[in-house]
C-alpha cells in the first residue's frame, strides 16, 4: 500500500476505539485513523473527505450497523467497510456481508483486524484498477466507434462524388464524343463502305461504354436512393439481384413514412447489399423475402432465404468482416443486426434502427435539394 490510508472509525466507545487504532498501529504503519460516534459526525466525516475505509461498530445509540452500512453505500459505494464488534451472531455475520460488507471482525480478536484492513484495501485498489481500465477501454472503444462513423461518412460521400463525377463528367464526355463522329460519318463519302463501318463499330464502342459508366455510378451510389429514397432503392437492388443471380427476391413494405434521411437511407441500403451478397455466396437459396416496415419506433429491415441456414458459429466468428459491417453501421445510428438460422427453414437477418428525428429528416431534404441544383461551368 502507499501512501498513508485515512480510516474512518465509527465508534462510540473511547476505549473499544482506542483498542482498535492500537491494534491497527501495533499490526502495520501507514493508517490514520479519525473517530466519529454519532449518525452526524459519521456523515460530517464522509461528506468532508471520502475515507479509504470505514471500521463500525455493529450497535450505536443512534444508528445500528445496517444503518450505517447503507448510508456509506450511498456516500461512498466504492469503500470497503468493516464491522468490528463485541458480539455478532453467525446469522447476523452472514446478513451484513449479503448487505455489502467487506468483512467482520470481532473485538475479541483484532489480532484478525490488520490482515482484514490489508486485504480490503488491496481488494478495493484492484477493483479501482480494474474499474478505471473498463472505462479506459469503453473510451477506447467510442474513439473508435467516432472514428468508424467518421470513415463511413467519408467513403459515402466520396463515392457519391465520383458517381457523379463519373456520371456526369465523363457521360457527358462520351456523349459529346458521339456526337461528333455522328456529325463526322454525315460528312463521309457514301461509297467509302469501310470508314463508315468503321465509324458504326466506334459508335457501338461508345454505347458500350456508356453502359458501362452507368453502371460503375449506380454500384458507387444509386440515384435512386437519394432521389426516391430507401423503398425505391431496396426494390431496385432486389430487381438487379433477381436478374443477375435467377433468385426471386420479393420486397414487401408497411411503411407511413417514406422519407428518411441519408444516414439511415445509406446503413439499410448497404446492409440489404450485404445480405443478398451472403445469399449469392453461402446460402444456396432459391427465395429471399424482404420485409421493410416501421415498429415501435423503429425501421425495420427483414431479409429472409430459403436456402442453408446460418450456424451459430459463422454468426459469432469474428472473422466474418460482412457480419461486422453490417452490425457497425445499425449500431452507429443506435439499431442492431440480428441473426438467426433454422435447419430446413433458411436464415433470417433483422436489422433494426431507430426512427430519425423530424429535425433530421429535413436537413436531409435540404441538402438533397442542394445537392440537385445543376452546377456552374465555369
């Protein structure tokens, strides 16, 4: 121990105290020890200076040692607290300890009182330590958790200005390019069979990679999530996973509220991509049923397949960067993904998010609404 520890004495006997502060004196330097003998001095002591531990008489005039123990419990919940008396049942013994004391020593044996004292404060410096590393590591964690929000919110918009960069910038590039060589074949001699052709399979060539520069800006960042907003967007991508993969995907809603803003649009939308992504690659499904609707409170996202039902390990490995993902975008707005997967039944994936604010939602409106106006060439 280091450093002298102030010991908090709740006594009302002048020579049982004495007693005690010599055995303590006798057993270990490093103690200080102040007395107090009423229920007011007892509270004027703690409320002066928190004690490093408190030593009480089990019986008082003014207060019994439940009492005691309570009111140190609401003062001072993190300092071990010591009974010593002349007499305590075996009965009682074990009630005060199921009420919150540290321990018991009788004063017919405070040989036992120094290894009691050294015991509880060693107990309670580990307890401090461990307390004071469990909120270290929750501040670690919220950096953390500031700093995933801060890198999800950086790469969204990052790919919605190069989605419209490509969109835009180079569609219009492209469309301009084909234009001319349409004003340039014009202008061709007809019986020249081999430029013309050759122009044709140019123009086929841009068509192609208008398509292409299409697509590249709707897998960045689909227009129809900020412009029609999360229904639209989800009944979108499932149409696109139905194609590609030949795997109904049915989207139902019960929805009031259409408008959400961009934050929850965005975390619904990639964790519904997440989970038709683990449809394509685990589940061997033939179906998946989606179900978006509002419940207490809450958006609620249901993705449900046919196919192999997920096992509880792959839900708790921790290697599983698409689990995690998904689960740190609905924490990041307050939700929760769900797992869970029956043998013969499939996997069902329910996320679940608190309903933005009004304030929020019209922020979102207004920035959609800047974010559309045509910008100025200079």
């Amino acid at each position: 121990m280091n450093g002298v520890k102030w010991i908090l004495l709740l006594e009302d006997n002048p020579r049982d105290a004495e007693l005690i502060e010599h055995a303590l004196q006798r057993g270990t330097s490093g103690f200080r020890v102040e007395h107090a003998d009423s229920r007011r001095a007892f509270i004027h002591c703690i409320k002066q200076r928190v004690p490093d531990l408190i030593l009480s008489d089990f019986s008082l005039p003014t207060l019994d040692g439940y009492t005691a123990l309570s009111i140190a419990q609401k003062k001072c919940p993190d300092v071990p607290f010591i009974f010593v008396s002349g007499t305590l049942g075996e009965e009682t013994a074990i009630e005060t300890l199921k009420q919150g004391a540290t321990d018991y020593v009788l004063k017919a044996h405070l040989s036992r009182l120094v290894p009691s004292v050294q015991r509880a404060l060693r107990e309670a410096k580990e307890r401090t330590g461990r307390r004071r590393a469990q909120e270290q590591l929750r501040r670690s964690h919220k950096q953390l958790r500031t700093l995933s929000v801060h890198l999800q919110q950086v790469r969204e918009a990052e790919q919605i200005r190069i989605a419209r960069e490509v969109h835009d910038e180079l569609g219009q590039a492209l469309t301009g390019l084909k234009l001319q060589l349409i004003w340039l074949a014009s202008r061709l001699p007809r019986q020249s069979k081999l430029l013309h052709a050759k122009v044709r399979s140019m123009a086929m060539n841009i068509d192609e990679t208008i398509l292409a520069v299409r697509r590249i800006a709707t897998e960045l960042r689909p227009g129809v999530l900020d412009t029609a907003g999360l229904l639209p967007a989800l009944e979108w991508q499932a149409n696109q996973f139905q194609t590609q993969t030949g795997i109904v995907c049915e989207v139902k809603a019960r929805m009031k509220e259409t408008l959400w803003d961009q934050d929850l649009n965005t975390a619904f939308f990639r964790i519904f991509q997440e989970a038709l992504t683990n449809v394509i690659r685990h589940a061997k499904a033939s179906k998946v049923e989606v179900r978006l609707a509002e419940e207490d409170g809450e958006v609620v996202l249901e993705v449900k397949d046919n196919g192999r039902a997920i096992s509880q390990t792959e839900i708790h490995n921790t290697n599983s960067i698409g689990l995690l993902g998904m689960r740190e975008r609905a924490a990041l707005l307050g939700g929760n993904v769900f797992i869970q997967g029956e043998r013969g039944k499939g996997t069902i994936l329910t996320a679940r998010i608190p309903k933005p604010s009004r304030k929020r939602i019209r922020l979102h409106l207004h920035e959609n609404i800047n974010h559309r106006r045509p910008r100025r060439r200079a």
